[in-house]
C-alpha cells in the first residue's frame, strides 16, 4: 500500500485506519521519547462511561504518528 498526504494544516491530526488480514493484542506507537508497546483494547473499555463520570484518568485515545502491528507464528 502506498499513500500520499499534502498536510498543509498545523492543528490537527491525521489519522489513517486499515483492516488487516489477521488479529494482534498489541500494537507499537511512537512517544515524544522512545516507542512503546499497547495493548489494542483499553483497559478500561468495558466501564468508560463510569470512568468518565469521575474524572478517571483513564486514556482512551492515542495520538501518535506511527502504529506498527505485528502477528507472532
């Protein structure tokens, strides 16, 4: 697959979703300082409407500008 952006905007995110032919629990995102493995499902998914009632700081986005997934053979 290739694809092309002209991101000519400075205040937002670009983000690109893709079905693949197989299924991960985890995937790699790049930080600010380093990469870091997470899970694909929050863990706080089953309860997010409670965690957001108090002001849980539970994370259910991601920004980042890269995601890798691999499958284990």
């Amino acid at each position: 697959m290739r694809v092309e952006l002209d991101n000519q905007v400075d205040d937002h995110r670009v983000q690109l979703v893709v079905s693949a032919p197989f299924n991960t629990e985890t995937s790699w995102s790049d930080t600010p300082f380093g990469v870091v493995e997470r899970a694909n499902t929050p863990a706080h998914l089953h309860d997010w409407r409670e965690a957001a009632g108090r002001k849980s700081r539970a994370r259910f986005t991601r920004c980042c500008t890269w995601r890798t997934c691999t499958t284990m053979t």
